[in-house]
C-alpha cells in the first residue's frame, strides 16, 4: 500500500515542483487564490526582524526566570527565582515547586495552596514572568496539553509534539501543520508525523513564533484546498499564504 502510495506521490510532487520552475514562483493549487506550493523542501529560515511578542498566556519552562511576592510578607518575596533544567524553583516553606508547563497563573494558585493553613491564613501570591530563556512555540490541535511554550536548545516539531504530552487518540499524525512568518509572508508546511517516526525524512526544527496544528482545527478547516495534495509521505510540503501572483 505504502509504495504504490509512493509511486502516486512522488510524479505529482515532481511536477508541481517543475511546474514552480518553469514559472519561476509558486504554484496555485485547484485555483486557489491564496494557496501556493513553492519550490524548497523545508520552511524558510526565520531572522531576528520576524520574531515578536506573543500576546497569548505563556506556559513556563526550564531556565526561565520569575518573580514571586506573597502579600504583606517581605520574608517571602523572590525578585528573581530561575526555573531549573527540571521545570522546579525552590521558595522559603514550601520547598521545590514543580513549574514547568503551568502559566505563572496556575504556579501562583499552587503556591498558595502551599502555603495555605500551615504557613498563612490566606496567602496572596503574584508570579510574574521576568525574563524568559526563550522564545515560544504554539501548538494546537489533537494534542494533549495544547498552549504555549519555550523553545530550549534546539526543538524539533517531535520533540514539541512531547512536550505537549503527545498525541491524542484522535491525532491525524499524517496531517502536521506548522506556520511561519518569515519577510512579512505567510508559510505553511505540511507534515506526515508518521513518516518523520520512520525515519522516512528529517524531523524539521522549530523556531520562535512557530505554530504547529495537528489534525482537525480551525487553521486546519480553513485550509481545506492543502489537503486536496497527496499527504507528504516522504517529504514535507511547503505553502505559501496569501500569494496573489
């Protein structure tokens, strides 16, 4: 099944990609005003000028640094406590704190639990994001624990897919979307997650302000004519959004 699928796939990858040759650009898809494969087989580098801020909650992670201040107590104030390479920081009382993957929210409503009854009546805790080690990458979907989160080191879109505690029972593993802004243009690459396990084709790396979407969404949905393309059984496709040429 796998290599009569191959031997469907691979002309019709090989002639669109002559077809970009020729004209010398990307390829609309089925008439596709804003869809269009382009010729590379990964994404774009991204450069410092493509990187922002994200407005969305952002989810802790190793080597990030906070402050914390519980509500009248001077004792228990921490302008700056660093995230170890465990995802834990150590405060006053309560001893380690597991951090990693909460928003500073969820790791505030911890503490005081902590704290709570042994130590104070009703303690009030403000954690703040100070400095952060990283950038962030979105991830969405059929995953586990979808959110935000830092990239450290070099993160592949495997190694994202774990940090979000993996896939789900509904996953579309050969449906891998990751998004890229790169010079003010919309990229999106299309994965089969199976055949990066296989070792078919390289896992790709991540970068800051990446978005990666698994399966069934609304990113997904509104991407409809994508996925009229054969699944990239042994490489990925690459798209260009919003390409008016």
């Amino acid at each position: 099944m796998f290599e009569r699928a191959r031997m469907v796939f691979v002309p019709l990858v090989a002639a669109l990609i002559s077809t970009a040759c020729a004209s010398g650009g990307p390829v609309q898809l089925g008439g596709a005003a804003n869809l269009a494969l382009v010729q590379a087989d990964a994404l774009p580098v991204p450069t410092s000028a493509d990187y922002g801020a994200s407005q969305r909650p952002f989810i802790v992670g190793p080597y990030d640094m906070l402050s914390i201040d519980v509500f009248g107590n001077e004792d228990l104030k921490a302008d700056e406590i660093q995230v170890d390479a465990g995802g834990r920081i150590t405060f006053p009382l309560i001893g380690t704190v597991e951090v990693a993957g909460k928003t500073p929210g969820e790791i505030a409503r911890t503490m005081e639990s902590m704290l709570k009854g042994r130590y104070l009546r009703n303690p009030q805790v403000t954690v703040n994001l100070k400095e952060t080690a990283s950038q962030v990458v979105a991830i969405s979907g059929e995953i586990k624990k979808p959110g935000i989160y830092p990239i450290v080191g070099d993160m592949t879109l495997l190694k994202a897919i774990a940090r979000a505690e993996g896939w789900t029972e509904f996953s579309k593993k050969r449906e891998v979307l990751v998004f890229r802004k790169v010079g003010g243009q919309q990229y999106a690459a299309l994965y089969d997650a199976k055949a990066i396990e296989r070792g078919q084709y390289a896992d790709p790396e991540l970068y800051p302000n990446d978005t990666v979407v698994v399966g069934d969404s609304q990113a997904r949905r509104n991407m409809k004519d994508l996925f009229t393309v054969v699944p990239p059984i042994v490489g990925p496709l690459i798209f260009l959004l919003g390409n008016n040429n």
